[in-house]
C-alpha cells in the first residue's frame, strides 16, 4: 500500500510581516506553517505541504487550485474595504474558490476572515476606532463549542476593522462586546449547525490571529506603538492580557487540522 499523499495548503499572503518580526519568525508562509506543525499531535506521522503565494505584490495564486485540500488567506495590515486592485482580485478569486471548487476548503484568517465575509454577501467596515490587541476571550455560540469542542475561546487579536454581521449562509461561532462576529462557518448542504463536526465545514473563517504567539504580538505592539498607531493606554491594557492562555495552537489549529483530515476522510468513502 502507498503511503498517503501529503495534505497541500495554498497559502495567499496578504501581507509581509514587520521587519523584527521578519528576522525573527520568517514570513507569514513561515509563520502558519509553524502553526500546522505545532497543531499536530505529538505521535502524528501526518505530512503537509504548504505553498506560499504573494498575493499583494506579485499576485500570485496557484495555477491548479485542484492540487490543494485548503486555501488559505492570511492577516494584512491593509484594509478589507479598500478599493485596491490586488485586493479586489483576491475577492473575486474567493468567489470563484466558493462556487466552483467546493471540494476545496477556504479558511480565512483576521483580513482574510474580512475578505471572505466581502466575497461572499457580507462586509468590512472600520470599528469606530475600536482596536482589539493581544489575547482576548472570544464569546462561542453553541455552533462555536461544538466546532472547538471548548466552551471558550482565547486568541490573540491585532485589529480594529470588522465583520460588523454574519453574511448570508455562514454561521457564527463567537462574538466579543467589541465585535460582534469573531468568526464564522459555512457548511456543506444538509449541514445542521446544531451538530456541526469538522466534515461539514466548506468554509471556516476567526478575526484572530492563531498563528501569532507572545513574542510576535509584543513586537507589533512595540512598532505601533512607537509610530503612534496603538494608544499608550490601548498598549498597557494589552500588557495586562499579555500572559492569557492563548487557544491559538491547541484550539484554533487543532480545529483546523480536524477539517483537514474530515475532509480527506470523506474523500475515501466517496472512493
């Protein structure tokens, strides 16, 4: 018997990293590959290839989408609203991902979470100059404990742009006092979101940032701060929440690693 192909995730880089962070911890390519690694459980003998694509510079996308199990797009510093080519492009790129490759599941991350949203009936708009900074506790729907398999939730946060409302057949997961949806799921036909399991996610999307730990938020803190982007009170508020339990691996990544595999799992009873 041959071994299992490896899992393949397309990586659409919305964004390059600060320059302390760039040295440190390598691109956002990077940065989410450590993500899928630290996810694994320790005795996994699982394999996964992750491309990198640069989305805002190059726009570049993979030329056989097909090849893939999951896209995924990442943070930006940018603005999901904003009328830029690049980003009106990744757009309708999700749209097609959406409607003609649904085999393909599509996870958003913060921006990404933001563009999905743009894609696909809902929208992007400033927070009222609201940030949320550093780990924060996420509110979950019953759709969200069942899906994390926690009653709640922990992941850095670094943005003050939302999804102010969950777009037309999506799903939401949790919620803050600042930001009403904080994450989201569409789910294959005849899904319930009463009983979700990882198989009936097509498209899984979180405000937060699981592929950041201490040492990077601490970093974009630190840069925002000295180009007076973050408050000097917004900062000392993050400093308090700095030691937080952060869900971001052994929650957000697990789960993410669970449509994965549900996914591939499901490709081998359709065999």
């Amino acid at each position: 018997m041959s071994p299992p192909r490896p899992f393949r995730i397309a990586i659409l880089l919305c964004d390059t990293p600060i320059p302390p962070v760039l040295a440190e911890q390598g691109d956002y390519g990077n940065i989410f590959r450590e993500l899928f690694h630290k996810s694994l459980p320790s005795h996994s003998d699982v394999e996964f290839i992750a491309d990198a694509f640069d989305v805002p510079n190059k726009q570049e996308y993979p030329e056989n989408a097909d090849i893939y199990d999951a896209v995924l797009l990442t943070g930006s510093s940018a603005s999901a609203y904003e009328n830029l080519d690049w980003i009106n492009r990744l757009i309708e790129y999700v749209r097609f991902l959406a409607a003609e490759k649904p085999k393909i599941r599509i996870f958003g991350i913060c921006f990404g979470h933001q563009i999905v949203a743009r894609a696909l009936g809902g929208e992007c708009v400033p927070n009222g100059g609201n940030w949320e900074v550093g780990v924060t506790k996420i509110d979950l729907t019953e759709t969200g404990k069942k899906l994390f398999g926690v009653s709640e939730l922990n992941v850095e946060q670094m943005h003050r742009d939302h999804v102010p409302a969950v777009p037309p057949s999506f799903h939401l997961l949790g919620s803050t006092p600042i930001a009403p949806n904080h994450g989201m799921v569409q789910l294959y036909d005849g899904a319930s979101p009463d009983s979700v399991s990882p198989a009936d996610v097509h498209i899984f999307t979180i405000q937060g940032h699981p592929e950041f730990h201490k040492r990077i938020t601490e970093e974009i803190v630190k840069f925002r701060q000295s180009t007076g982007i973050l408050s000097n009170e917004i900062v000392d508020d993050f400093g308090r929440r700095a030691d937080w339990r952060n869900d971001g691996v052994s929650v957000v990544g697990k789960t993410l690693w669970e449509i994965l595999r549900a996914a591939r799992a499901g490709e081998k009873v359709q065999q």
